[in-house]
C-alpha cells in the first residue's frame, strides 16, 4: 500500500456508517477496550465526530472512506482496521504516523499501549515499532464482557529515536548499496 492510497483526518459525522459497520465486526469489536457489544449506533455517533480531548484520533481512510481509525489519546496508543485491509501494512503505516506525531509534535515522553493477551498481532506490530511488555493484569472487557487478561506496552521516546536512527541509517545504506526501494 502506498502513502497516496491512505489518508488520515479527522472522523465526522458522515463517517457513522462505516464506522458502524467496523465496530459490528466481531473479530474488531472483541480487541477493542471501550466499544459495546452488541454495538450500539447512538455509542457510534458519539464517536463519528473530531477527537476533543488529550491526544488525536484520526479516521484511516482510502478513496475518503473510513477503514479504520489510529489515535494516541492521554498517551495511549490505539487503532483498529478493517478486515478487509489488513495485512498490507496499513496498520504499520497508521502507527508509524500516530507515533511520529505523538512524539514529534505532542511531545510526549512515552506511549502505551494496551492489548488484549489473545492479541497476537498486535503484539508483533508493537514489538515491531520497539514496544516493550511493562504489566500484566486482568480487566473487565467491555465487548468481551468478561474478565480478561491484558498486557501494558510502552515506548519511550529515546526507544523511538533511537530505532528511527537505525531505521535511516539502514535506508541509507541500502540507497549506497542500490537497493533502496523506490
């Protein structure tokens, strides 16, 4: 996926039925910290509008429609993604994005994250972006509606200096070596 195909903006209120949609998705709704389920619309529509609280929520969007949102919001990161796109680096992309703005303009010293213990790919996307496991507990899960055990990750912003520091030295050699990617 290219960065033209995906846009990010702020959620609107014309955004309510296919985020409606998104949430009604099982396999989404039971990974997710604070939406009901079954999902209820009117929850919905509190949520179809700009973030206006500590932190940002974007709508993830392709052609300027929602297929996902990604947000870091009282310094904790979250996103959920549409089935149907993933697996083609839409989430790595959302993320990159999220932490590049949260640590670059929020000026936050360090984020969280939280995920359900069953959550394994978002695990990996967090351990890719240098995540590291601080706490384990067990907490009620809204669309779960049981207890469930949860795991805390944390980057710290020297963590993610230091990988984007890596990150370019190896894009750049891999541009001497000529195969950077285009």
């Amino acid at each position: 996926m290219t960065d033209a195909a995906i846009t990010y903006r702020d959620k609107r209120p014309g955004d309510f039925k296919d985020l409606h949609e998104l949430v009604s998705i099982w396999k989404v709704a039971r990974n997710l910290g604070s939406w009901p389920w079954p999902p209820d619309p009117e929850f919905t529509r509190t949520r179809c509008v700009p973030f206006d609280g500590d932190g940002f929520i974007w709508a993830i969007c392709k052609d300027d429609v929602l297929i996902g949102t990604v947000g870091v919001k009282c310094g904790a990161l979250g996103y959920m993604l549409h089935p149907d796109h993933q697996g083609r680096g839409v989430v790595q992309h959302a993320v990159r994005k999220a932490l590049t703005y949260a640590f670059e303009l929020e000026r936050l010293n360090a984020i969280s994250a939280h995920i359900w213990e069953d959550n394994h790919v978002s695990r990996h996307v967090l351990e890719k972006f240098g995540f590291r496991l601080t706490k384990q507990e067990v907490v009620q899960a809204l669309a779960r509606d049981a207890m469930t055990a949860r795991e805390t990750y944390v980057l710290t912003t020297s963590e993610w200096s230091s990988l984007m520091h890596l990150e370019e030295c190896s894009n750049a050699s891999a541009t001497r070596l000529g195969k950077a990617e285009p």
